[in-house]
C-alpha cells in the first residue's frame, strides 16, 4: 500500500469502473472493501483474479457436499463477500466453520440472475487456512449480545455489533 496522506475514504470516493483494485505490496491481497465498495458493487472487476484473505463469518455446504457458499469478511468493510469452493479443491467441512482463517485465490465472477450479490469468487487455489476449534472459539451464527461479548473480549473484533 502506499504512504500518501490520502485518506482512505477519499481514495474510495475516488476510484472509477475503468480502475483496478489496489493490492497489498508485499501479500499482494486485496481488500474486500475494494471491491464491494465500487460505484458498480464489484461487477466492472468480473473475470479478473484476485487473492482475498479474511475470516469466514457464515458457511454453508451445498449440493450434497460438491460445493460451499462462504461469507468472507477482512474487516476492511462491515459488507460481506460471497465465496464458492468447489469440493476438488479443498475439503469443504475444514473450511465451513465460523471464524475460519482463509487466503484465497480465485476469479471475481457476476452471480446468476436473482442472487442479491453483485459479485462473487470462485476459489481456484487455497494458499492457507487456520482452522478454528468452535469450542474455543464459540461465534454463533446468530447475533451475540453485549453481555456475552463483554465475557469474551477477543470476539469484539469478529462481529459487526462493536
């Protein structure tokens, strides 16, 4: 990333359809909010691959364990990116679990006509994942409340409520 004094909202602000997503320097990830945050929703970056790195918030396997919907989130923006992976390349229950640590690459592609996202990854290679125990870490997919996020402090992070 670079060292200008630009801040980052106004860089958002910024950026046109015909621009590229802005990388990490030496990861050479990209934010999520880059890309959902576009005038377009991410649409304009169809066809393009991307390494995206982030925590799964919610998981789900599909069509008899061939394939997975993820949400993956980065903390970049509070939107969430839809990732699909394909069962051929990872095995799907490793990667479902809520709080999962991924890095991936794949292709940003339009969804089907009906789905409420603009844009989603079809994974093409895992570069890492940092499994999660769910008994130590015990984020449901339903919404914590204060109290309970008082008991655990290290979730505050992971949720969307703080």
């Amino acid at each position: 990333m670079s060292c200008d004094s630009t801040p980052p909202v106004e860089k958002m602000s910024s950026i046109t359809l015909t621009d590229s997503v802005e990388e990490a320097q030496f990861s050479k990830r990209v934010l999520i909010r880059s890309i959902l945050l576009r005038p377009d929703g991410g649409a304009g970056l169809a066809g393009r691959t991307v390494r995206i790195g982030g925590w799964v918030k919610t998981g789900r396997e599909q069509g008899n364990g061939t394939f997975a919907f993820l949400e993956l989130n980065d903390g970049s923006c509070p939107q969430n990116l839809q990732v699909i992976v394909e069962a051929s390349v990872h095995p799907l229950r490793k990667l479902v679990a809520t709080g999962t640590s991924v890095h991936v690459v794949g292709e940003l592609k339009v969804p089907p006509e009906g789905a409420k996202q603009t844009i989603e990854l079809r994974v093409k290679d895992f570069l890492h994942i940092g499994a999660v125990d769910p008994a130590k870490y015990p984020l449901p997919k339903a919404r914590l409340t204060l109290e309970r996020l008082r008991e655990i402090l290290h979730l505050r992070p992971r949720t969307n409520t703080v």
